[in-house]
C-alpha cells in the first residue's frame, strides 16, 4: 500500500513549522506537518514570550527591527487572543547614561517604530518596580504573547484547511531517490513521500539535512530564563543599552518572566536543555538593576531554549551573530532539489518566515497561489468572544482559547480543577479531544495546567486524575496512569526548581519531600 | 520568666519533649510560631498543645524566638517577637526544636544556609549544586542538611558545643545525635 503523496511535508511543530503549515494549506497545498513531540517542545515553548516591537534591534539590526514591527502590527491583529498589549518600556540608568537613548529613539522612528521618551517619574507612576533610580524611559509597543496559543491557533487553522497533523512521529531521515529529496521516513519505517520537504525543527534541522548530504552551520545559542511568582510589572521592562544578559522582564498571565543568557553550547545538549544555578545567578544579579525587588520576589522555576542560529563562522558567543531569518533553497545551494529549510528569525517574525518558505514551495510546484496570512485571523481570535451567563468558570478558558470556548462543552464538568489558572474538567476534555493530549505535559501546553504559581502543588492529583480517566479504557489502569502523570510532572518540574532551590523555594520544596513522603 | 526548661518549636519534636517532661514535674514554656510539617493541619497540634496546657505547659502561639543571650559558652535566656526585647525567658537548658525551612527553623539564600536564633553550626553544602539531586524521588541532600550538634546533642555554636543548649527533630542534621529529654531529666531534676 502506497500513502498519499503530499505537496509539502513540513517537518517541525514549532511556531516556524506551524505557521508554515497554516500558510501551506491556506494556498491549497496538500500539507503534513510532522513532529517528533508535542507542539512547541522545542524553543517555541522555552522562550520570553515577547511579542518584539523591534525596538531591541534597532541599533543593530535595522531590518530585523523593521520586520519585527510590522509582524507586530499582523500579529495583533490576526492574532488578538494570543496577544496581550503590554507596550514596553526601555530604561536608561546613571551608568547607561542617556547618549544610546538618543540615538535608539531615532533608529527606532527610522524604522518605523514609535518610541516616545517619557519623564522618568512618568515611567515610575506607570510601573512603580522598575529601579527608581533611572534617568530616562521610552515608552514602545512591545507585547506579550503566548507561545503555546499561538502555535495551537495555528495547527488548528491549518487542520481547518485541510492539512494533516502527524505528532509524536519522530523523521529519521529524509528519502533521497536520485539526488531529490522525495520525503521522509518516520522511526516506525513508514515512507511518505511529498513533492517538496521544508525543514522547520530548529536546531535539530542540522542533524536532519546532514543526513540528506547538505551542510548548514548551525549554531546553538542557549538562553536561560527565570519565571518569577507573579506579575512585578504589567509592561515589558527592558534595559535602554546595548543587547546584553537578563535585560528584559515580561508579563505573561499571572507570572513574569526574566532573560536572557546567550551562550553556545554542544549540539548533543539541546535534548535536555536545563537552566544551571550559576546561570540564575547571573540573570539575578543583572534582573535587579532592571527591578530592584526581583531579590525579595519568590521564584517558581527556571528553564532554558536554544535559539537555532545559523553561522558562517562558527566562532563567537552567540549574540553577535544575526538573528535573521534564514531561507535555504537546497536545489540551488547544494544540488539537492526537494528541501527546503527555514530557521534563524524569532517568534515575532514567524509568519513572515512562513510566507517567505511558502512562496518557495510554491515556486517549485508550480502554484501561484498568494498568502493571505495577514490578513485572516486565527482560530479563536475571530471576532466578537462568546459571552456566557454565568462567566465565572468560563472567563480564563475564553483568555486562553478565545472564539474556540464555543467548541468546549462545559456538560462535560465546570468544575475548576487548576485554581491558579482556572482550568476546569471541560477544558481538559476539549484538550485531550482537540489536540491529542496524551499525558500531563501535554496538558500543560495546551491549556496552561500547573503554570501558575503554586505549580501544581496544590492540583496536580486531581487534574492527573481527570486526564486519567478521560484516557484509561478502564478505572484499574486510570489510576495507575493517574500515579504515572503525577511522578512525570514532579520530576519535570523538579528540573525548573533546582537551579532557584533557596529562601522560598527550599521552603515549598522540603514541603513538597514531605507531601510525597520521599525520606532521607 | 523563669522556667524549668525552654523549648523552641511547637511542633512533633517540641511537644513531644515538652510531654516528657511536664510529666517529670518540670515547668515548661513552648515558643510555638504556627505551621508545622511534623504535625498536619490545624485540629492536631491545636489539640496536642491544648492537652500540654491542661498539664501547665506555657505555650506562647504564634510567637517566635528572635534572640538569645550566650555568655562563656552558656544560653542566659531568649528573646521573642511578641514579648518584646525587655522580657527574657530563663531556664537551666533549651531544646531548639525549629524543624527546617518550611517552619524557618532553617533560612537560605543563594550562597548560605543558617539558624536564625542562635547563629548554631549549620551543616549543608557548599555549593549550591550539591544541595539536591536532579531526581525529584531520589533522597534530596537538603533533607540532610540541619544543626550540628555533639554527641549529647548539645548544638554547636562558632565551632563550640553550647553546654545547655540540646537540639531535637528535622532540626538535627542527619547523623548528628537528638536531645534525650529522659537524659536530660535526669540531668538538671531539682537543680534550680
């Protein structure tokens, strides 16, 4: 039996794959995305969640900034669920003096970027945190965005329209048939063939046209990040200096979150990228210039992505290499037709980089199909947010999925089982139906499970045994499922709390030993 | 306010030591700051100090120790949060039974791990890495971690073990010795 053969297979369920994807099925390609994990398993899940304005690159990198406003301006819109509009602040210190203001003020204009200088005792009333001590602010249209919405918006929009989601199938290789790449072989030795191949894994893209014989230098760039208890500040605080460590605090929900580092590490490490103490030190003692009370502040976790950079030079540590994005047409570059890669750019920018890989896969089959990913809105960000009677249960879970709350059915238990976010029985029932939702983790991504800050201290048992029981064929085996889900969780979260375990975090963390009766 | 004996903690390890030795005819006073992992709950050790009470063990709830005058090697009293600076609570020996850092019997930051009322020797790593174990199951070192006390339990402070300071519960590092509240009856009965 022969499978379908696909105009494109995109193989990565970041936000570069699912966009891609999304804008493939938009152009009427017959589309599979494929993707070894769950969605966003990679950088797209371990990032800020910084919606840029641009502002942070406009010194350095005018089209970087460029780009970034404008996909700001796109993701706003087709995007609003996904988007909360913060705005940003940039602020000077004594020691940063105001020359640099000056002049990012008006790279930012020339850019297109409105950035407004505005008094600093302005900036203080506006977000009292930030240390009082600075001598200048620049008010800019930063945002926060959620990652994990925005990939879910996607996939959901490109299964709309058509195009096959395939999870938790790992590629391990491509097919070659004389010289052209004609598709990928999954680890369960299926073939399945496609007219053109983009590769959108993000560092792991490497590894996977190596194999195929074409060599991209690609570099992993680690960021660590701390996520704090709760909101410090409602905009994005970030340093008015040169790009460097721990200079930007974001909101996201009801936590904030503190990055970042930049350092190149072992390609063989980015399957188990963890934040080290020494690294939230660092983030510390560079986070409390931007607000003071970060020392005083309880911290829940840390965590750490790789950023999927692409070099000539190898050398260096990362944060002077271009965060461009980077399109590879590997028919003209290295005499393989069939593959295409799309890496580099960052989360504001992956609908342009989708566009940018779609014309070319569009190119090379022949469609002159035109991208109409700016202009329609993604699932849940389409219109008017349902309203309901009795709005209490529901209000978080249309903050999460927006105009998609309409497909959850609240029959199914209104109950809230995740207090801190407010997840109820319905929503992991809609989870586990609307994307395949196999264990915990998975639940945290789609539905914010246990990210808020008691980390699932207080709701994990019972929101295991929801999922259990939505899984198992039987009782006997929910429960043993159920006792798997709450160890898998622990220990996941234990790897974000080791590298923060003092003050607070010891405290909770001897209470969590006791709560689980683990003895020394 | 002289007693017989000053107990530190109001959780299993202090109410357990206070029971032995109201028994024994002492008068005990029990500086009990509130939440408690030994004991679960509220009812429990509401319960447990109330029985203490009704046998004329002072229970000072929801205060804390906040200093202790040391001289030649000796605690002379301690101060707590409710009661001020200007009154000292007196007795022959202590027992610091403050449980670890969910019950602040323990304090920490990024670098250091102390206790708080005594300035005691506090046993735990150096470097912060070796302070846990990357499996969450596996036995965690900071478990271990606690007081440093010799071989009559006595706590050490400055690298000398106080002469009347004992130390009881999670407080204790692990393979360090815990009060013996008979010993200790027997030790200082009818003495003042």
């Amino acid at each position: 039996m022969t499978s379908k053969e696909y105009d494109v297979i995109i193989v990565g369920g970041g936000i570069t794959g699912a966009a891609t994807a999304r804008d493939c099925a938009l152009r009427g390609l017959s589309t599979l995305l494929i993707e070894r994990g769950d969605i966003c398993d990679g950088a797209s899940g371990r990032n800020h969640g910084l919606l840029h304005s641009g502002a942070r690159y406009a010194v350095t990198d005018r089209e970087g900034a460029e780009e970034c406003i404008r996909e700001n301006r796109i993701l706003r819109r087709i995007a609003s669920n996904c988007v909360e509009p913060t705005e940003g602040l940039f602020i000077s210190l004594p020691e940063d003096g105001l020359d640099y203001q000056a002049n990012f003020i008006a790279k930012c204009r020339e850019a297109g970027i409105d950035a407004q200088a505005i008094d600093p005792a302005e900036a203080l009333r506006l977000e009292p945190a930030i240390n009082p001590r600075i001598i200048g602010a620049v008010k800019v249209p930063d945002a926060s965005v959620d990652p994990f919405r925005l990939v879910d918006a996607h996939i959901l929009d490109a299964q709309r329209h058509g195009a096959d989601i395939k999870k938790f199938t790992a590629v391990a290789c491509l097919v070659k048939e004389n010289g052209r790449v004609v598709g990928v072989k999954t680890a369960a030795g299926e073939v399945i063939r496609s007219r053109e191949v983009v590769l959108a894994a993000g560092i792991w893209t490497a590894g996977l046209a190596r194999e195929a014989g074409v060599n991209i230098g690609m570099m992993p760039s680690k960021g660590a990040l701390v996520i704090f208890g709760h909101r410090i500040a409602n905009m994005v605080i970030n340093r008015c200096r040169k790009p460097a460590n721990a200079d930007i605090l974001v909101p996201g929900d009801v936590v904030s979150v503190l990055g970042t580092t930049s350092d190149k590490v072992p390609i063989e490490s980015c399957d188990d990228m963890r934040a080290t103490p020494a690294e939230v030190d660092l983030l510390l003692r560079e986070g409390e210039q931007l607000v003071p009370s970060l020392a005083q502040t309880r911290i829940i976790r840390a965590y750490a992505g790789v950023r999927p950079l692409v070099v000539a030079d190898p050398a260096g540590d990362g944060r002077n290499v271009s965060r461009g994005i980077v399109l590879l047409d590997h028919e003209e570059r290295d005499g393989v037709p069939g593959l295409i890669t799309i890496t580099g750019g960052k989360l504001t920018t992956s609908r342009l980089m989708a566009e940018m890989a779609t014309d070319l896969v569009c190119k090379k089959v022949g469609s002159s199909a035109v991208c109409r990913t700016a202009e329609l809105p993604l699932p849940g960000s389409e219109g008017r947010k349902p309203s309901f009677e009795d709005p209490f249960v529901e209000r978080a879970a249309i903050g999460r999925h927006g105009t998609e709350v309409s497909r959850m059915d609240f029959g199914k238990g209104g109950e809230i089982l995740c207090e801190c976010e407010h997840v109820t029985r319905a929503e992991i029932a809609y989870a586990v139906e609307h994307f395949g939702v196999r264990n915990i983790s998975d639940l945290r991504r789609h539905t914010r499970i246990g990210m808020g800050t008691c980390q699932g201290s207080f709701c994990i048992r019972s929101v295991a045994g929801a999922l259990a029981e939505i899984l198992a064929p039987d009782p006997e085996s929910a429960a043993r499922l159920a006792d798997e889900f709450v160890s898998q969780y622990r220990q996941e979260r234990w790897k974000g709390i080791t590298p923060v375990l003092w003050g607070d975090t010891l405290r909770e963390a001897e209470y969590m030993q006791k709560v689980n009766g683990n003895e020394i | 306010m002289r007693f017989d004996a000053v107990i530190i903690g109001g959780g299993y390890a202090g109410c357990t030591a206070a029971g032995i030795l109201s028994d024994a005819g002492m008068k005990v006073c029990v500086v009990s700051e509130g939440l408690s992992l030994s004991v679960s709950g509220s009812k429990t050790p509401y319960a447990a100090q109330s029985a203490l009470q009704k046998r004329g063990v002072t229970i000072l709830r929801g205060d804390r120790a906040v200093g202790a005058k040391v001289e030649d090697g000796r605690v002379l009293g301690i101060t707590t949060r409710n009661l001020g600076p200007g009154t000292m609570l007196e007795a022959p020996f202590y027992i610091l039974a403050t449980g670890k850092f969910f019950s602040r019997g323990l304090l920490s930051d990024k670098e250091h791990i102390w206790e708080p009322v005594f300035g005691a020797d506090v046993e735990y790593g150096a470097d912060r890495t070796s302070w846990f174990d990357e499996d969450f199951s596996a036995p965690q070192p900071f478990m271990g971690f606690g007081v440093k006390t010799d071989s009559s339990a006595r706590v050490y402070v400055g690298g000398k073990a106080l002469e009347n300071l004992f130390a009881t519960g999670d407080i204790v590092a692990k393979g360090c010795k815990e009060a013996n509240v008979t010993k200790l009856i027997e030790d200082y009965a009818g003495r003042e």
